[in-house]
C-alpha cells in the first residue's frame, strides 16, 4: 500500500470513528465548514462541479454558477457527515430522516413479488435512502460497489454499508450480474447508482443535450428477469428530512433487439434522472467527468494515457 493510499484509509477511518461521537450541530458546523473552504480553494473537483453544473443550467451566469457548486459542495459535505454518523443513529432517527414522494410504485412492485429495480444517481444521500428501505420499509437489497483502492477502504465501505442492512457485490469479478439476477427472480429489491460508465460497456445517452453513457445493468437485469425498473432522485430541503421520489417505471419496449431496447430504456432511465438534477441541481455530487466532449483523448493503443 502506498503512502497516499495509506492517508486515505486513514481519513475515513477517522471519519467513521471520530464524526459519529460529534454532537450533531458540531458535525454539521464542520461539515459546512470543510464544504465552504474546498469551494474557496476552488480545485479540481470544485470546478468540474461548476462545468457540469453550467450543462445542467446553461442560462446561469458565472455568479450564479459559483453560488451553485457553493451550495453543491455543501451538499455534498452533508452528505459525507451524514454517512459518517449513520451508523449510529437509532432505528426511529433513520426512519424519520427521509420522506419518499411516489412511494406506491416501490411497494406496489416489491407486493407483486416479480422483483424491483431502483436506480439511482449521485443525488443527496443513497446510503441513508437505502437505510431507510432496510429500517422503515423492512425489506433487504442488492447493491454493487466498485473495488475502491486501497482494498481496506473498500473494505471500509462495504462493512458501513452492510451493517446498514445492505447486500454488497464487488463489481469487478463478473459474478455480480448473476447475482443480481438471482434476487430479482426471487422476488428481492436490487439499488444501483446508475448515471456514470464510461467503459465500453456503457450505453449512450443523451443528457442535458449532449452524449454521455450509462450503465446497461438496470435496462438489461429488467429484461432478463421480468423486474421492474424505477428511477429514484433525491434532495434536501431546509429540514433534517431527506426528500426523495420515486419515478414511474420504465418499461421494456414491446419489439426490437436486446440492444434496442436496452437503448431506448437508458435513455428512459437518463430522462428521469435529468428531470430530478434539474430541479435540484445543487444536490447532484458530480465532480468527476461525465460527458464524452468532456474526456480526454485516448492513446493509439485504446487506453486513457
């Protein structure tokens, strides 16, 4: 393990172990603080925010651009204290900490016993949504996490996440598809964040006008195994309460080809997506690349130099 690989594991330890034993308005305070000054410092995450931002609001002025990825990057820090201290907040704290819109759709499918999809992007906070369905609604998922580096930070997460009552798959490995599928079939819920892939497997999209790819997964587990396929975004509000809604479902089209329809439904999927961030731009953690114009050039042999 290298030294920076070190200081990372490092630090979210120390945020696991030392942010939840804060009182909360300290954590928040700190939270807040921590935002105001990576915006301040205005580094690379902060101004690809703003660029992405400028795609999701093409009519805002700089001033308004740079009060939005302020108020992004504090949504983003609450996200990151709220994470930090989710595993010790009592059962009643997470079922009072988000209000879902649209609810019936999730319900509806989990009682129809033929399995659900819920697929989400960086919007808010996913962990405590996902908190919510295994406390309040009493019902476990399916979920897949990318392998983080160092391999104990992603060991890190994939305890915080399980101890939250979550299933977590490795992504790599090429087991996980199967897996997903199996729960689906069983009649089980799976939650995949699902607005970034930029592999070759990806599915293109277009996304606040221009090309992007997202992920296949959802559309085709939905073809494969009869599941229904429900978009989620989520925001805060001036409450303690995360909001959230969940979308109609996007349905499988009747004719074409696999990758037809796969297409037609990510860009189904896109759609929703794009109507949540609109609404709530500030609450879309994007710091990373994500349009195609926006990546750079690959090398003659196919890989990002």
């Amino acid at each position: 393990m290298s030294a920076q690989e070190r200081l990372t594991d490092s630090l979210y330890g120390l945020g696991w172990g030392v942010v939840k034993k804060l009182p909360e308005p300290v954590a928040v305070r700190l939270g807040r603080s921590i935002a105001d000054l990576a915006w301040k410092q205005r580094g690379k995450g902060v101004l690809r925010l703003e660029s992405n931002y400028a795609r999701v609001v093409p009519d805002a002025s700089p001033e308004r651009l740079a009060e939005l990825s302020r108020a992004g990057m504090r949504s983003y820090l609450r996200y990151w204290m709220e994470s930090f201290r989710l595993p010790a907040w009592s059962k009643e704290r997470i079922k009072g900490g988000f209000a879902a819109k649209d609810l019936h759709y999730l319900t509806e499918g989990l009682a129809a016993g033929k399995g659900v999809i819920l697929a989400l992007p960086h919007m808010a906070n996913w962990d405590l949504a996902g908190a919510w369905v295994t406390t309040k609604l009493e019902t476990p998922f399916t979920t897949v996490a990318e392998r983080l580096k160092p391999e104990t930070l992603y060991d890190r997460f994939v305890a915080y996440r399980e101890g939250l009552g979550m299933e977590v798959l490795p992504h790599s490995g090429g087991t996980a598809f199967g897996t997903l599928a199996r729960r689906l079939r069983d009649g089980g819920l799976v939650c995949l964040v699902a607005e970034r892939d930029l592999s070759s497997s990806g599915v293109e999209v277009r996304f606040f006008g221009e090309a992007t790819r997202i992920p296949a997964g959802p559309a085709l587990l939905a073809q494969q195994t009869g599941a229904l396929l429900l978009p989620v975004t989520l925001w805060y509000d001036d409450s303690p309460v995360m909001q959230g809604r969940v979308h109609p479902p996007v349905e499988v089209p009747e004719t074409g080809t696999r990758a037809e329809k796969t297409s037609v439904m990510a860009q189904a999927l896109a759609d929703a997506f794009a109507t949540g961030i609109a609404d709530h731009p500030e609450d879309w953690h994007m710091l990373q690349r994500l349009w195609l114009k926006d990546l750079e050039p690959r090398s003659s042999d196919g890989a990002r130099p």
